[in-house]
C-alpha cells in the first residue's frame, strides 16, 4: 500500500488513494467505520511513530465520479482511529499529493468531504513537492448546539463560557463549529500557561459530547495572533488548519483583530480571512516529505 508523506507547518499525513486500500478494510464513500474494524487498526498502525510510519493522521482521496459537485472525495483520520469532518492542514496536504502524482492539474480542485465540498485554489509552487493553496474551509457557527457543547441552557453564542474543569479550576472559553468542534482559550502568556495539561482536560470534557480541538491563543495585534494546539485524537501538534481558523475567528468576534489575521504556530504562519459572505478562507503550504510503502498487511489481518 503506497502512500506520500506531506506536511503542513509540521502537522504531518500520510496521503492514500482509496484504490490502495483494499488490504486494510477500505469501503468507498462515506460509509462509516465501526469500532473494531481493520480499517481503523490499520490507520493506527501506520500512524505511530514508533512502529508505523508516523503522522498526525492518515487523508484517503478517490475521484469523486459519481458527484457533479466534487473532483474528489477526502476523508481524514486521526491516530487515535477517529474520523475528522475536515482537516486544513489535512486536506492541503491532499490536495498537494494530487497535483504532485500528475492527479491533477487545473488550479482549482474541489474536494468533498464531511463537512461538504471545499474548493481549493493553487496560489503557487516552489520547489520539488512544495504547493500553495488557498481554500474555502466553510462557514463558523457560535450557537452551542451546533459546537456541539453541551451548556445549563441553549446559547445562541459560546464566548467567555466558565467552563469548569474536573480538578476544580475554571478556564474561560470561547468555543464555535469549524469544521470540527473548537475550543478556544485566550492568554496572556503561552509560556507560561500549562496549556498541555489544559487541552487534555477540554479535549474529552464532559460538557463537548464529541470531545473538541483546543486552542490557546496570544492575540498581538489587530493582525497577528499566536496559539497552540491540543488536537481532537491526536495530542499536540505543530499547526492546525481549522485550529487556525477557529483562533483567529475567536480573536474577531471578541473585537482583538480585523477578518484578516495571520496565525503564528511553532510550525509557522497561517494566513486567515473572514469573508463578509460568512466564508473562511485559508492560505498556506504543504511539502512532500518521502514516498513510503506499508509492508505489514498481515498485521492487519492478524
């Protein structure tokens, strides 16, 4: 089973074509994949950095034939064997692989994916392997049943919530739909915060029936923000596309910065604009890293 490694500012998959992946269980489209099923042992296996491949999570792509509104079809899974409606730095690094296989070649690609169909717009390539993309990552929603977050009663918009942890501390958040359920925490000092400790205890907090993304965001000016990511399934990552979305949104509605903000992450800089139509745009890079070859189908099958 052949596969490309990119990366995103650090945040690194492992690229499949569906057509590989019949060995380890693979079903096409959007079917979904029950607990205990080889598919998603076999994602655990190749993501593991010690005795797999390694990444933050596995994107499978196949032509989307039978829809008129796509090119391809993505899904993105986490280590942890969880399906992600939608990954920024993920679905780049999709897009990234099929115009570095010859896939594709026209600059825009529309992908379909959980959290509907994103187009993708090749701002430029350097190099070998290196692309640019703009992408339309989709529409925020604040209300808390959309995040979903559960709260004492239904509200219209979560932002400065106190949210109240197990060990008895209470974090203000600000937490919205992205693609996937975010959770953003604003601090003065990244440092300082031990926000390790703090993404694992929101990550799987009672109050976000489908656990959450956390960001913790510096804001340092009306255009530039700061964060870091505790990722849904995956643990701390280097960047985050939809993490990135979400901090500078969260950064906007609070009155910090202007739509357009870029967001510095230890894996560099994401650029973020808020549309006035509601549309978030994301802009940034994604790099191959190696050609590889998963060799342990048996292990699969036991």
């Amino acid at each position: 089973m052949r596969f490309v490694k990119f990366h995103g500012y650090g945040n690194d998959y492992l690229v499949f074509e569906a057509a590989q992946l019949g060995a380890a269980g693979w079903r096409g489209g959007f079917e979904r994949f029950d607990a205990g099923e080889p598919f998603l042992d076999f994602v655990r296996r190749v993501c593991d950095r010690h005795f797999g491949a390694g990444s933050d999570g596995v994107a499978v792509v196949e032509p989307a034939a039978d829809d008129a509104q796509a090119d391809f079809r993505l899904r993105i899974f986490n280590p942890d064997g969880g399906e992600a409606a939608m990954s920024g730095n993920g679905s780049r690094c999709a897009a990234a692989y099929l115009h570095h296989e010859g896939l594709w070649a026209a600059d825009e690609l529309r992908f379909s994916t959980r959290a509907g169909v994103k187009l993708y717009s090749l701002r430029g390539r350097t190099g070998t392997g290196s692309f640019r993309f703009e992408a339309e990552i989709g529409r925020p929603r604040f209300d808390s049943a959309s995040v979903p977050m559960l709260t004492a009663e239904p509200l219209a918009e979560v932002r400065d919530y106190p949210l109240a942890l197990p060990d008895g501390e209470t974090v203000p958040v600000t937490a919205l739909q992205m693609c996937n359920p975010n959770c953003c925490a604003f601090v003065d000092d990244l440092e300082r915060t031990d926000w390790r400790r703090l993404g694992r205890a929101i990550e799987s907090h009672t109050a976000f029936p489908e656990r959450t993304n956390v960001e913790f965001v510096r804001v340092l000016n009306r255009g530039h923000v700061e964060a870091r990511v505790w990722e849904r399934g995956v643990g701390e990552t280097l960047s985050s596309g939809t993490g990135a979305c979400a901090a500078a949104v969260a950064s906007m509605i609070a009155g910090h910065t202007d739509r357009h903000v870029c967001v510095r992450m230890p894996g560099g800089l994401l650029e973020v604009l808020w549309r006035e139509d509601g549309e978030v745009l994301l802009t940034g890079t994604a790099e191959a890293v190696y050609r590889g070859e998963w060799l342990r189908g048996e292990a699969v099958n036991g």
